[in-house]
C-alpha cells in the first residue's frame, strides 16, 4: 500500500509583470498558507517519505515552505522538471519513478495538471485544486511502477479555505 499526496503551489505573486511565469516567488497569502496546511497535514499524518517538486520558484517554495513545518530535512526535496506545465500524464510519469523506499510521496506542481492528474488517479469530480490545496490517494500497490489511472482512492482533499 502506498501513499500519493498531490500539493498545488501557494498562491504566487504578480506584483512584477518582467518576471517570467517560471520565476514567480510566493504572495504574502500563499506563504501565510502553506504552515497552515503543513499543520492540519502533520495531525495526522506525521511522516513523509519524499517530496518532489516542480522546478519553478512558487512550487519550489512550497516544496521548502511545507517540508520544514514538517522537518522534513530541505536538501532532501527532489527537482523534477517534467512536474512544470506538465499534464496529467508526466504526474502519472514521476509517480511511477518515485524511489521503492518510500511508502509515501508528495507531488508539488502547478494547476491544471494537478487537478486533472487527481481526478485521473481516483475517478473523482473535483472541480480546481486551490492554491495550497492538498489531496491525499490511497493506492493498492506494492510497487511505484503500478501506479494507474483510475486505480487510486480519494481520501482527502483540503485546501486553506475549506472549514472543518
């Protein structure tokens, strides 16, 4: 049994129209929501396996943002280019490629893909992932490399503004 959590990047800034979209840092808000998510993350689940994340500022922020509320150490967070402006099937690509250590693993990246890849993997129905929103999929598998589409259970979606 496996463990897939699926982590949007926090809200980024567009206070500097020059910045390329790969360069964008974090808003005050998206880093003002990642401890908040880390923390209701860390009630329950208190280990994490692996983090992967997109290449880009905001992702990578998240990425270090999450992982020291969770002391997760930073150097151990993994760069995957193929997780920006990938589409579902390059999620489905690093799922598969996620080292056999690890009994669970974290996918920080961008919308649509993330969205789209979530509801792939579990056949659900949700609408957008928001910034900093988190899904958590349960897999049958015994092996990275098993990871399907449609093979995946839903166990929870939050995300900043969603009460309790």
């Amino acid at each position: 049994m496996k463990t897939l959590y699926l982590l949007r990047h926090a809200k980024s800034s567009w206070d500097n129209p020059e910045l390329k979209d790969f360069e964008r840092p974090l808003s005050d808000r998206g880093i003002g929501d990642v401890p908040i998510m880390a923390g209701r993350f860390r009630k329950t689940h208190p280990d994490l396996d692996c983090i992967i994340c997109s290449p880009a500022i905001r992702a990578k922020s998240t990425a270090r943002l999450f992982a020291k509320q969770m002391g997760f150490p930073r150097d151990d967070i993994t760069s995957n280019p193929e997780l920006y402006f990938a589409g579902a099937n390059m999620f489905l690509k690093a799922a598969r490629l996620v080292d056999e250590t690890c009994e669970s693993a974290m996918l920080v990246g961008h919308n649509p893909a993330i969205t789209d890849f979530a509801n792939s993997m579990a056949e659900s129905d949700i609408d957008n992932i928001p910034t900093s929103g988190l899904v958590e999929l349960s897999l049958a598998i015994e092996s990275w490399a098993d990871v399907a589409l449609g093979e995946a259970t839903l166990v929870n979606f939050d995300y900043p503004k969603k009460s309790d």
